[in-house]
C-alpha cells in the first residue's frame, strides 16, 4: 500500500532526544563523510566442470579462484553490473547476467575466446538459473508473460533464439531451476519471493515457498511446511537434492532423498544468512555465499569453511563523474526581493540570478543531502537543511561573507525551517515533534508547541506560518483521530490553540494573510478533491457599497513604519472557517504580497498547472495561469505580483501575470559525483530514514546501531550503486518485514513490443518453427486475425530460425508498423500489427482470465452466480470493479468475489461498501418494476449474497478487504489463508536518485492484533495444487461455487 503519513499532534512533550541550545557558530567547509574500513563483498558463487575454480561476483564484476581460496582473476568487467556466474558443464563457455542494456539480460563469455554474446533481450530482469545437462539450454525466470507479477520459469539455446516457457502456470511463481543430472526432470522453487525478495531474513505466508520437481508436463511437491524452501540442487546420481530452508529458524542447507525420506539438516548455523548456493560437479562440496563472503560446505559431513580469497585487479568501478545539472532541480526558492532564485541539484544548494538566470553560485560541498531552503527576509542569507553529519541539522549561508554557520547542533533532525517576518527567529520542527523556535541572535533554543508534523521525507511542505508582526506561530498538526488541523501558539511562548476543525486528515500548506487578518491552506481525504479553507482570524467588517463614493475622496493611507499588532478572536471562530468551493483539485497554495490573490498550483482535467483566486469580494472566477503538461511546483509570487516563478520538470520558470509569456531561467549548473563519498551518504539516509520512519520504533528487536556498524565497512567496499544497494537490502532484510524494498530510478533499457502470441515449445526447439499455440484475446495478433496452428516465419521480410531471437526482432517496435508473415494452413500470408507494450499484453491475459472464470462461475452455478475479480486495491482497480459489478452480474441471485493475488493499495473500504451495504427502501416509477433505492439514488450496493476467495498471495489492503469481509460477516472465505503483509508503505529517495521504500504504518485487526505476520484465515480452506491451470481446472473457485450455492439453497428452506 503507498500512502502519505498523517501528522498528528499531541500535549507537550518531551523530544526522544535531549536538545542542547547553542549560540550559532561559524563552521568550517563541508566536508565529505569519514571513510569507513573498506571491505570487499563476494557472492553469487559457483564451481567449474572440473571443480578446482570458483566463479563469483564482486565489485559487480565477475573473478575466478581456485575452490579451495586464494588470488581471484578478474574475468568480466563492464561499467554495468554483472552477476550470476555460471560455467557451461564443458567449462567452454560462462553465462551470466548483466544490465549493460538496462534490464539484466543474459549473455555468455567464451572462456578461451573472450568473445561476450548476448542471448536474452526480454524488457524485463531475467533471473540465469541453470545450464541443461547437454550445455545446449540456459534455464532462467522472468515475469515477462505472467500476470500480478508472477514469475515463469524458460528456457533458451545458449547459442541463441527465441526463450520458451518451460513452467508458467498462471498466477503462480516459478523459479530457482534446476534440471536434473539426465535431463528428464526439473526441480525449482515455487510460490513465495524468493526470486526477488531472497535478501529477506524470516519469511510470512506470501514467501513461504516449496521445492517441486517437474517430469513429463506432470507436478510434484517435495517440501512442505511453514518454511522458506530455495535454490534446489541435485547430486550427481540425481538421488538426492539438496535446498536451502529456514524451517529451523534460520537459513541452512537441507537435503531430501528421493525415497522420500523427511529432509535433513546439513549445516546447523544459529543465526546469518545462506544465499546464492551451487554443488560441485562431483557432489562433494557445496559452496555459498554468507555475510558477503564465500563459504563450502562438505556435503558428507555438513561442515562448512570460508574460502579465503584475495583480488587482483580492480573492478570496474563508478568514477568521479562530472554532470550537467542544469535543468535538473528538485526544489528552489525566489528571494522576498525578487532578484535571486536558490535551489537544489543533486542534493547540494546552489543560488542565482532571478532574471533571464546566468552564473550560479555553489553553497554546499557535501556527500550528504541539503533541502528545505528558505531565504532571510532582506534576501542576504539563505538556511537549509543538511544531514552530513548524521543527523538533519540547520545551517545558514552568508552570500556577502560567504560563509557557513551551523544553526542547530542536537541529537535529533530538524527541519521544515521558517523565518520570522523580522528576521529576529527562526521556527523549526524537531524530530516530527516539537515546534521550536530560534532567536538567531542569541543561539537560544525555545520549545513551542508539541505535535506530529512528520520528518523527511514524509513532512508536510510548508507546515509553519510567522504572523505579519512576528508575534504569533500557525502551524498544522493533528489531534488524536488523525486530523489534519491549524493551531497558533505566541511566539514567546503560551499556551497553542486551534483555528480550524476540519475533519480531513491530509494537507501539506499554510499562509497568513499579509494584513494578518485570515490564514489559509489546502485539506483533504485520501480519495477526495482537495479543497481550500479560508480562516478569518476577526470577524470581518461590514462593508456597505454605499461607501463606496465616500471612499474616494478619502486619503491613501500611509505605509506603517511596523506591521500592525495582530489580533485574534477565539470566540466563534469555528463559525468563521469557510471551505471554498473550486473546479479544481488543489497541490499548493501561496497568497499574494498584497493579500488580494491566492496562487494555486492545482489539477484540473488530469493536468497540474497554476492558477490565480480573487480573495476580496464574492468573485470566485479562476484565473489560469499555465497550461503545460508538466507539474508545477513551489510556485511564488515576485514581489512586484507581475511575474509567478516556479518549477516544472527540473527548470526554474517565470510566467507573466498579465501576458501568460513564459520564460525559463537559464542556470548552468555542473557538480562532480563522487561515487566513493555518494555511497555512504546514502546508505547513512537510507539507514536513518529506516530508523526514524519504521512503524515498529523496536526496530523488531534488532541493534540497528550495530547494523550500521557492520554494514558500514560494506558499503565502503561496493564499487558501484548496485552493490551498494544490494547491501542495503540485505540490511533491510534483517528486519523481516514486508513492503521493504530499494531500487534504482534511474535505469532505463529497450522496450520490446509484444504481439500477443505464445509458442509450442516441442516443435520450436525440434524445428525452428514458430507455430502458434495460443493467441492472446485482444491483442495485436488476434485483431490481425492469426489463429492457433499458425506458424509465424518471418518480422519485417526478415525470416525466423531457430537462432533468431523474437524479442530482438520486436526490440523498439511497440506502436511501430510491424509486417508479419504467416504460414497458416499452408499458404503464406502478410499481415500487420502494432505491437503493444509487455504491461498492455499481460493486462490482456489478465482480463482474459477473468472473463474466462466469469463464464465458469456462470456455467458451475446453472447461471445463478456471478463472478468479480479485484487485482488490487488502487482507485483504478475500484473503477473496474463497478463496471464488472455490471447488469449481468447484478441480475445474479449471487456473486463470487475473487481477491487471490490482490496486490494491494488503499480503497479496502469503498469496494467493502459495496459489498457491506444492505438494503432499506425500494422505488418504483409509474410502469416500472421495484429496484433498490440505493442504486436509483445513485449508490453503489450488491445486495447479493456473496463468498470470498484468497490466496497467500492475497497481500497487503487485499488483506484488510479480507479483514473486513470477515469482521462485518458479509459471508465464507474459501481457499488459502493470506500473505500476512501488511504494514502501510510510502517511498523515498536517496541522495543519488536511489529509490526505498519505508513502511510506517501498522494495521491491526478488528480485535486489536497486528496484520503483518498473520494471516487472515479462511473458513473453508482449499490449496491449488501447482500447475492446476494447464489442465483448466480452479479447485478454489469450484469449491467456492458450491460453498455459496449450498448457503443459498439452505437459507431458502
């Protein structure tokens, strides 16, 4: 679930960590984190045919050592990333994986030849997995076919051509195979992550796995229980296979007879990891990676050693890269004098001229991330916020002394930094917290008010708002139901009080009128238009348009040589909030320098732009300013209101008030990127962003300070982002928890089109011929009318082979005019496509299968059921399920609700409602029959009878359905218990365009329990056997027909 943390707030309190006040000194140059010991990672091993080398990955690159330890050979290097080594069994060749093209595609090296091949060219990560046992296929998985993500296992010839599904039953995940020792079976893992979450440490339901063998098209399950079951093995008689499993506790190799015999344990470790095995040729020895080192164990004894090795040769390292920032910026802010503009590139702060731009001027020097920039009011010093030493600090940039001084010097993380309007103070928020405030000439540290304001990367956008006369503090927080409210509290300190009492619990802005009379900010709920609500703080005058002759003759008044004392009345406040009704949905909010004009930044018809509000008087009549694509941000008004800067896709723009010209600001702005320093920064963000965002304050019982202790020297080895980051995740995975997860956002790689057609594998790797044995409904193919039975033999005259390669062929063809040819019942035959993109296909196959359960629902009950299907719980996903819940459906005595494999999201309780609604009142017009008055006063409702059904692979708010389906006793739930996944999820980026995930919300269950971890259970409970779709069969949605059948049968007796 991705949702946006709620801010709260509460009585006073004190901060987790003691403050200490300080006067603010100077401090010296930004200096680049210290260096941690540097240590080297080693995984991924596996051994040669004759046993005595070891292939692993280090650095991101591939090296050979001798089996038994000592100097390793550097074999492949690239700038990208290379894993997964494996030697073909005649040790000519070595096939691995690598993300040189943007996706991890699979290639082979000649051993002797050093000649590299690319054989995969699939728009998605494959996972190399096995060579067959004649070195003629590579086996590997992906999910480039399967729907909700699942993973199919293929195989293709290593000398090159078109991948074929070798175990890709639907909804299922498939992988870790392993072809047995004659080739006439193969062993892999199905159902859990493994194949993408294997840096997990502990497992739920959804990643329990089972080792399964395949032979002859037919499925048997070999492991059972509640464990984690990776990576099997054969020995060499193909007698025995060994796997990985945690159902000890912890992660130890197991082996299995085929007598059947109940698995036994080899290793006995207590505690660690056991990731990424391979047996020697021999079956003796078994190697493996644990703690980022290589590791053999003894097959015939269970003992286990490291293999000490040592490199020779450095890795293809990230260099010191100069880049071209400009155009590139995440934040900026336009001087109160209009004439300068700072900003934010690459986490470092940089400022400029505000007019046609020109030379930039660097503030910061730092690894570490800078944000949260907010100019003086007389536009000389700029303050921001840097985490470069650990924790999110304060600091302000004298541009006249070019010099730094460090503002806020506590065990804690400031942020969210706001100027007094005198510039005598400085208000921040400490911690999420604590309202602060900082006389800047003294250095004194003042605690305001106390609250939950958030911290970064989940804090609101401008949460703080000075008075004109520098008196009193607005700030948004929340009460103890998650109300997003405004309070004002003295500067000097006193007692805060709310202003507003909206029952909303989002809002991100706030701003005092500049004649201190009202305040104003955005509001609103999750699935709802935000709105704007106006505060007046005084109860406004009346104003007579008989007045307004008189008023002409009167004198302009004289500017005040100090703003006004502000005055506030409490009473009949609440009666004074007025929420204002607009066409559009609001972002952001900033009032003008004369108070007479809101800007907006807003969306309307799908687009995000700028708009301008009328304040005074009763028109209402927007004003737009723009009308780009791009989204808008950090909007301001220039001193003079002729011009309105913003942001919008990195570049700083200015667009005139009254002409709508546009114009954007030339900044030229260039930074070194210094991998070596970067990487630490980011580990120490991603690692304080856990520690100060994970719903569980425990860490779940982990030292997490010792964890960035012993991940520290890790990270210094990593020679590149994605060693860097797989670090990073096995840190994270030492939490054991779910919706965890780090990536790149960067990464880009060739789109492959897809037409919509799958292939039989027999005849393929027999004859090179492309015979169709299915054809996706609604794909490019079946509009173009080719028909199972057809072979396809050539792409745009080019013809097709056993070594062609389809993917390559269809590689940047998605929405291109493609020329196939067909051979269909033995004539030739040109037709025309445009290929569409992996996702749109497997959406296909998706919707395919729902109508084809629909119409076995239909076919099982006599006609009486009707069948839904909820893929996730996303506002799209709820739009499609009231166009399934259509006329056929409703005219059903009953409905099957199918949520297996829901992905999760957030709109739980609107599909609940439908559902949960139960019937009152019927209308009827003249001549018409009775229907419910739900549905003619426009309310969705089923008013049905219904049943459940969920998998393990039923996750996250598809739980909290389920929990909810259950608590308000709406009926049965058939089929497998959960995936017990369920923790409230957001995302963040790090300091070099790493993205993590960080969740910060835990659910509990109608009776107060947690969720995650625990399953929700079923009433009636079904398991699918492995491979159940091959044969069309759904045993599940079978035993859930009869189930709801029977209840309606007896609820009418």
């Amino acid at each position: 679930m991705n949702v946006q943390p709620f801010h709260s707030a509460g009585g006073k309190k004190s901060s987790r960590r003691n403050a200490k006040s300080s006067k603010p000194a100077p401090s010296p140059p930004s200096q680049a984190p210290a260096q941690a010991e540097r240590r080297p990672t080693f995984g991924e091993p596996s051994f040669s045919p004759d046993g005595k080398e070891l292939a692993f990955v280090s650095g991101g690159d591939i090296w050979t050592a001798p089996s038994k330890g000592g100097e390793a050979r550097l074999l492949v290097s690239d700038p990208a990333t290379e894993s997964r080594p494996l030697f073909s069994p005649d040790g000519k060749q070595l096939a691995f994986v690598s993300n040189r093209s943007g996706h991890a595609n699979i290639y082979t090296l000649g051993v002797e030849t050093g000649e590299v091949k690319r054989v995969t060219y699939t728009d998605v990560n494959d996972s190399l997995e096995a060579w067959s046992p004649d070195g003629k296929y590579l086996y590997f998985s992906n999910g480039s076919q399967d729907i909700a993500g699942s993973k199919d296992i293929f195989r293709v010839s290593a000398s090159g051509g078109t991948p074929m599904p070798v175990s890709a039953d639907r909804f299922t995940d498939e992988y870790f195979a392993a072809p047995s020792p004659d080739g006439s079976e193969m062993a892999f893992t199905g159902h859990g992550t493994g194949s993408y979450q294997w840096w997990r440490n502990g497992h739920s339901n959804l990643d329990r796995s089972q080792i399964y063998v395949q032979k002859d098209g037919a499925y048997q399950q070999l492991t059972d229980g509640d464990s984690k079951d990776l990576w099997p093995m054969w020995s060499p008689d193909g007698k025995d296979l060994y796997f990985v499993s945690d159902r000890s506790g912890t992660e130890n190799i197991w082996v299995r007879s085929n007598d059947g015999d109940n698995p036994r344990q080899l290793t006995h470790f207590n505690a660690g990891r056991v990731l990424w095995p391979s047996i020697s040729p021999d079956g003796k020895s078994i190697v493996f990676e644990r703690d980022s080192k290589l590791f053999c164990m003894n097959t015939k004894s269970g003992r286990s050693h490291e293999v000490p090795v040592a490199r020779r040769g450095a890795p293809a390292g990230a260099a010191v890269e100069r880049r071209d920032l400009s155009g590139q910026f995440d934040r900026f802010a336009l001087s109160p004098d209009g004439k300068k503009v700072a900003f934010v590139a690459h986490g470092e702060v940089f400022a400029g001229p505000a007019g046609k731009g020109g030379s930039v001027h660097r503030v910061t020097r730092s690894a570490a991330e800078e944000f949260g920039i907010v100019w003086t009011p007389d536009s000389q010093k700029l303050a921001y916020v840097s985490e470069r030493d650990g924790e999110r600090h304060l600091y302000l940039y004298d541009f006249l002394a070019c010099q730094e001084t460090q503002l806020t010097t506590a065990q804690a993380g400031d942020s969210n930094a706001c100027f007094s309007p005198d510039g005598k103070s400085l208000a921040f928020v400490r911690e999420g917290k604590t309202l602060c405030s900082l006389d800047l000439a003294t250095g004194k540290e003042r605690e305001l008010a106390q609250g939950l304001f958030g911290q970064p990367p989940f804090d609101m956008r401008t949460p703080l708002a000075w008075s004109p006369d520098s008196r009193w503090l607005a700030y948004r927080s929340s009460d103890e139901n998650a109300f997003n409210n405004v309070w004002v509290v003295p500067a000097k300190g006193g007692e805060s009080r709310p202003v507003t009492f909206l029952p909303n619990t989002n809002g991100d802005t706030l701003s005092w009128s500049p004649n201190g009379k009202f305040l104003l900010l955005d509001s609103s709920q999750r699935t709802e238009k935000t709105v704007l609500t106006r505060v007046d703080l005084v109860a406004p005058s009346d104003q007579f348009a008989e007045d307004d002759f008189a008023n002409l003759f009167k004198p302009e008044a004289k500017e005040a040589d100090k703003p006004a004392k502000i005055q506030i009345d409490f009473d009949g406040i609440r009666e004074r909030q007025q929420v204002l009704d607009l066409p559009v949905d609001i972002e952001n909010q900033v009032i003008s320098p004369d108070g007479k004009q809101a800007l907006l930044q807003a969306f309307s018809g799908g687009q995000s732009n700028l708009f301008l509000l009328p304040l005074e008087g009763d028109d209402r009549q927007l004003v737009q300013l723009t009308s780009t694509p791009g989204a808008k941000r950090e909007a301001q008004f220039s001193p003079d209101q002729k011009q309105v800067y913003y942001r919008e896709n990195g570049s700083i723009k200015a667009v005139s008030v009254e002409d709508r010209s546009t114009r954007t600001l030339d900044l030229p702005t260039e930074v070194e990127v210094d991998f070596a320093q970067e990487k630490q920064a980011a580990f120490r963000q991603a690692w304080t962003y856990l520690r100060d965002q994970f719903y569980d304050p425990g860490m779940h019982g982990l030292d997490w300070e010792g964890l960035r202790q012993h991940y520290e020297p890790l990270i210094a080895g990593a020679a590149n982002p994605d060693e860097m980051r797989r670090q990073i995740a096995l840190m994270m995975g030492e939490l054991n928890a779910s919706h965890l997860g780090i990536g790149d956002s960067h990464r880009a790689g060739q789109v492959v089109g897809r037409t919509g057609l799958d292939f039989d594998r027999t005849e393929y790797e027999e004859s090179g011929r492309l015979r169709v044995s299915g054809v996706v409904a609604e794909g490019p193919a079946a509009r173009a009318g080719i028909e199972v039975g057809d072979c396809l033999t050539a792409v745009n005259g080019q013809p097709l082979g056993a070594d062609t390669n389809l993917d390559q062929l269809l590689s940047h063809q998605a929405g291109a005019k493609v020329n196939l040819t067909v051979d269909s019942q033995g004539k030739s035959k040109e037709v025309v496509v445009a290929p569409i993109l992996g996702s749109q296909e497997r959406q296909l196959r998706y919707r395919s299968w729902v109508e084809t359960n629909r119409e076995k629902v239909a076919e099982l009950s006599g006609g009486r059921l009707g069948y839904v299907h909820i893929a996730d719980m996303s506002s799209e996903a709820l739009e499609r399920l009231y166009q399934d819940l259509d006329a056929t459906n409703q005219a059903r005595e009953g409905l099957v609700i199918d949520v297996r494999s829901n992905n999760g999201g957030f709109v739980n309780a609107y599909a609940l409602d439908v559902f949960a609604r139960k019937g009152y009142l019927s209308m009827t017009n003249r001549d018409t029959p009775n229907a419910p008055a739900r549905r003619l006063l426009g309310q969705r409702s089923l008013e049905r009878p219904t049943i459940l059904l969920t998998n393990r692979q039923t996750l996250s708010d598809g739980e909290d359905f389920t929990e909810g389906y259950r608590a308000l006793k709406l009926g049965k739930v058939v089929g497998e218990p959960t995936s017990g996944w369920i923790i409230f999820t957001s995302q963040a980026q790090l300091v070099d365009g790493t993205v993590m995930r960080l969740p910060f919300s835990e659910v509990l269950d109608h009776q107060g329990q947690p969720m995650e971890m625990n399953p929700r259970p079923v009433d009636v409970a079904v398991d699918r056997p492995l491979g159940e779709s091959y044969a069309g069969s759904d045993v599940q949605l079978e035993t859930a027909v009869s189930e709801l059948l029977a209840q309606m049968d007896a609820a009418k007796k």
